[in-house]
C-alpha cells in the first residue's frame, strides 16, 4: 500500500527524467553546416545561387583537421555569377580565410558562350596560372587550380562575358 506509493513516487520523477532525456535529439552542430547557413544568408534571394560546404574527412575530428570545400552553384546568368563572386570575395570579412586556389567550372553552355569563355580561361591560365578542365562529354569547361590572386580579374572578365559585352582590357 502506502510503501508501494512512497516508492512510486519516488521513481515516476526519474522516469520522466530518463523519457525527457530520450526525447531529446542533441546533434551537435558541423562546422561545415554552420558555414553553409552562414554564406546562404549572404547570398541575394533571387540570384539562384547555392552556397554548399564539403567537407574532407569522414568523422568530425578529420573534417575539422581536413579542411573544407566551398562550392557555389547557380545558373550562369550575370547576377548569379557576380553574386558568388562577391560572396567569395566578403568570405574573410565572416572569418572565413580561403585558400590560394580556385576551380570554376561552366556547365550546359550557351553555344553563344562556348568560344568567349573559352578565351576568358585561356587568359586567367596565361595570367595565374591553374589547368583547363572540361566537363563529361565536353558539356562545359573551366579552370581548376587557379591563383585565388587573378579571381578578382577573371570574375570581372567573365561577368562581362555574360552580359555581352567586352571584357576589360
């Protein structure tokens, strides 16, 4: 009876201690998706532009010494392209310290854009150096390995490219 009560009510608090705590999710959160919400609040709505983070490394200890990638998608339309390029540019004003190299690669081109990008390229590896890529199939081109330095010339160049005009000399 009343034993059996005492102890009851003893024992429901810790129960629903031990429920509480079960509900709970605790995910801790990743480095990568912190900077991933970070750079899409910098990014302009309506640009189209997705900022992603890759993480190297499987557990979070090696993904916090391996270092990330940071990779823009968009459509390859002047205001995407200028807005990836400003975001990439403000990164250190966030603390977000990029390295000395960039890839940019073009994808599902225009026929109108093939050759004018194709020289942008040509001049930024002339210029900072990096290699040439393509895509599977020739679907798109690009420069992988470029001077994080030149970004600033190419980004203009090609953003004119985009609005049909001539890039500046």
């Amino acid at each position: 009876g009343r034993e059996e009560s005492e102890r009851d009510d003893k024992v429901a608090p810790l129960r629903h201690q031990a429920a509480a705590s079960t509900d709970r999710t605790c995910m801790p959160f990743l480095p990568g998706s912190v900077l991933t919400s970070r750079l899409q609040q910098m990014l302009p709505t309506g640009a189209g532009v997705e900022a992603f983070v890759d993480m190297q490394g499987r557990s979070i200890e090696e993904q916090a010494s391996g270092g990330m990638v940071l990779r823009l998608e968009g459509p390859l339309r002047p205001d995407a392209w200028e807005a990836a390029c400003r975001l990439v540019f403000g990164c250190e004003k966030i603390g977000v310290y990029i390295s000395n190299s960039y890839d940019a690669m073009f994808s599902n081109l225009a026929p109108a854009l093939v050759q004018p990008l194709e020289t942008q390229v040509a001049c930024a590896l002339g210029r900072w150096c990096g290699r040439r890529v393509t895509c599977l199939a020739e679907a798109g081109l690009g420069i992988e390995g470029g001077a994080i330095a030149g970004l600033e010339g190419f980004a203009g160049d090609v953003a004119a490219v985009l609005r049909s005009e001539a890039p500046p000399v």
